[in-house]
C-alpha cells in the first residue's frame, strides 16, 4: 500500500474492526474556520486539569489491575463509533510513561515501571523471540504467559523506536539494566530487518505479518533517530550513533525547503517522495526531534495549513483534506513544540491551544473532565479513509500533559521532575 503516515498505522487498530470500517457515527461540528489560535483568549495553566489529566491516566492504567501487576494501558474508552475496541497501543503506553516520567512523583515513576515492566514482559513472551514489540495488545494483566494476546500484530517501526524510546527514559531515571536490555533488542530488530538503501536510505516501515512494509515513513525515522540517539548516549556506543545519522539523512532528505514542510515519506519504491499526503505530526515531531533551526519552519506551516476551528474549540487538524474538526492529540504536540522553539510570539500561541484543550477537557463529547478525547467530534478524516473520534484517549491526554510541562519526549528527560510551563 502507499504509505500514508505512520501515525495512520498506529491508528488503524482504532477504526477497524471485525475486518471493516467501523462505521461513522453523526458528527455536529460546525463549519471549519482558520482563525489562529491566539483568538482564544490565553490564561495561565490551571493546576486542577493537570491533575485531572493524570488522574485519568491512572484510573485507565487501574482499569483491570492494580498494585504492582504488570499491565498494559487501555488507550481508548470506547464510545458508540468505538464500540468495544479495549486495545493497548503500544505507542500509547510509550507516551504515558513519558507523561509519568515528565511530571516525576514518586509514584509517577512507580507507575512508569510497572508499564514498562509489562512491555519487557510482551517482548520477551514475543512467539519470534527476536527483540520486537506489537502494534497493540490486549490490556488484561500480564500474570502469565498467556495472556501475552496481540491485538494488532504489525511489527511496526514506529511503535517500537517509540517503546524504545520509553525503555531508555526509564533506564536513565532508574539505572536498571533491564530497561536498557529491552530497548538494545528492539534497536536490534530495527537495524537488522529495516535498514534500507533504496534512495536517500533511512529505514522502511516494518513488517505486516510476514510482508515486508516497503514504504519509508519520515515520522519513523524521525523516531528512530531519537531513539538511537538516546541509546547511543546510555551505552556509550558509537554505532548507535551512526545508525541514527541513517535516519537523520533520510529525514533531511524529506525536507521540501520551497514548501517549508517536510514530506510524509516515500512510497513503495523507497526513494520517490509521496506528496499526495500532508499530516500535521511529521511536522512537529521534526522539530521536536531534530531541534535545528534550518527546519524549524515545519512547525509554522501546520499553524498556517491545518487550522481547524468546530464550535468554540480551536486547533490543528490531522492532514490537509480535512479542517471540520479539531485533533486533539496533535494541537497537543504542535503546543509543545512552539513552548519549546520560544522564538517571537510561540509562547502565546502554544498557550492559546494549550487553553483550547482545556476548554475540550470539560465540554467535548464524551468528555469526563480528565481525559483529553483524540478528537472534538466523531468523524475526523485522516485524509484515507479512516477517522478519529471523540473518544477519551491516553495518547492525547499525555501529549497534553507533556505539553503543559514543555517536555521533550525525544530527548532525555531532566532528571529533576519538570515543573510546569510557564509561559
């Protein structure tokens, strides 16, 4: 298939099932508008969402276990669109440890483990035994070996570089080897059985099942580059280090510095850019990744190309094709990204959003005033098919909360608990 962001096969386990589509519910959003988010009238962070936000991630961590049992995290509570989709997205779980860690508590760091404990446990319990972590899993408690259910098999690169990711933050906070042992053997597994030299190189998508994923995703290698980077600084090996210059290159090479985007990838033939598909994420996660101001541009183009306004709520949509509605999860992370670049006028705009996120956190459908849902009405393109829905998410709520705190999911966390942004 045409490669089409890899935060669309991340997602696909949202809006398929039973082998099909899962049918769109009505959505209500209103006309899209692009006005800028600096129209929303900006006020400092309230300390209550915050900790409503980390509250939800708790009580959907708690949702089937408690204590110390290891245990994936349910990503979605399902609505009528979802009906009894209950999977744990692995690049879910990623991001709510990098939440727990950002804010740091002593029993942030305690929850933290225990997720990780359970992604050691899946990978070692993995039917290759060769390093790789699924796409998603079922959450029930990991007692036994059985239970080891994956829900969504693809070995996807992005899902692990960002599971990779956690396991090093969790190693640089605790220094248990484990965590470290685990992420060598998902940069293994990415090294050996995706490592490309098709054009500008990089790695390829991965595999479905037993077809090799040819496309080349410019998020994934943005992935893969932090990841490596990480790893190369904790174990002090200089491969790693050479492995993420791979990555870097292929990124760069995805720069369109007329447009002043980056391309989302190439397609099947691993060299010819797909210029068909314009996603908001591979954007900011450039910037966040790479921090080099030649590139720094891309943040501007998803303020300017993907604003999207339904109702009071005020955002970024997910790609070009569609402005009606507003997601969530990735007005969170262009929040961060403009709070961590801080160049003129960032700060008023990543609080403008961070306040419209706010605003959803409380009269979004299906809100519970803690969780953030994926999107502020049901039906949100993703420009193939697909959609998001208003459904309350862990990865937009903890792209929210890494936001508040100006955290950096693709470097090394402080070692000091963040405090929150101020801006």
């Amino acid at each position: 298939m045409m490669f089409n962001s890899a935060a669309k096969i991340r997602h696909l386990a949202t809006v398929v099932a039973a082998g099909g589509v899962i049918a769109l519910v009505a959505a209500t959003a209103s006309a899209s508008s692009s006005a800028p988010p600096s129209s929303i009238a900006a006020s400092s962070l309230p300390p209550a969402s915050v900790a409503n936000g980390y509250t939800f991630l708790d009580r959907m961590m708690d949702r089937y276990a408690s204590g110390s049992t290891p245990r994936l995290v349910q990503s979605y509570v399902p609505d009528a669109a979802l009906g009894d989709f209950t999977d744990s997205v692995t690049y879910d779980d990623a991001l709510v440890i990098h939440a727990l860690l950002a804010r740091g508590t002593a029993d942030d760091l305690r929850r933290a483990r225990i997720i990780g404990n359970a992604l050691l446990y899946v990978q070692a319990n993995d039917a290759s035994h060769d390093g790789r972590i699924r796409a998603a899993y079922s959450p029930e408690p990991l007692t036994d070996s059985r239970h080891v259910q994956p829900t969504d098999a693809i070995s996807d690169v992005g899902n692990m570089a960002w599971v990779g990711q956690a396991l090093v933050q969790l190693y640089a906070k605790t220094g248990d080897k484990a965590y470290l042992t685990g992420a060598t053997g998902i940069a293994e597994w990415i090294q050996d059985e995706a490592y490309d030299t098709r054009g500008p190189g990089g790695y390829d998508g991965g595999y479905d099942g037993d077809t090799k994923i040819l496309w080349k995703s410019t998020e994934h290698n943005l992935d893969v580059y932090a990841f490596f980077t990480m790893l190369a600084k904790e174990t002090g090996s200089a491969s790693w280090t050479t492995a993420a210059g791979h990555a870097r290159s292929f990124v760069t090479a995805m720069w369109d510095a007329e447009g002043r985007k980056f391309w989302v990838g190439t397609d099947e033939g691993g060299a010819k850019p797909d210029k068909g598909f314009l996603p908001e994420d591979v954007n900011t996660w450039a910037y966040l990744a790479l921090r080099d101001a030649t590139y720094a541009a891309s943040i501007d183009w998803d303020v300017s190309n993907l604003a999207a306004r339904d109702g009071s709520v005020s955002g970024v949509s997910f790609g070009a094709c569609d402005r009606s509605k507003v997601w969530l999860e990735g007005t969170a992370h262009l929040a961060d990204a403009l709070a961590i670049r801080n160049a003129a006028g960032d700060a008023a705009k990543a609080q403008g959003y961070l306040s419209s996120i706010q605003l959803a956190q409380t009269t979004a459908p299906h809100h519970d005033g803690y969780g953030i849902v994926a999107a502020s009405h049901d039906g949100l393109s993703d420009c193939d098919g697909d959609h998001y829905y208003a459904a309350l998410h862990t990865g937009a709520t903890a792209w929210y909360l890494m936001a508040t705190r100006a955290a950096n999911p693709f470097e090394l966390l402080p070692t000091a608990p963040s405090p929150l942004w101020s801006p």
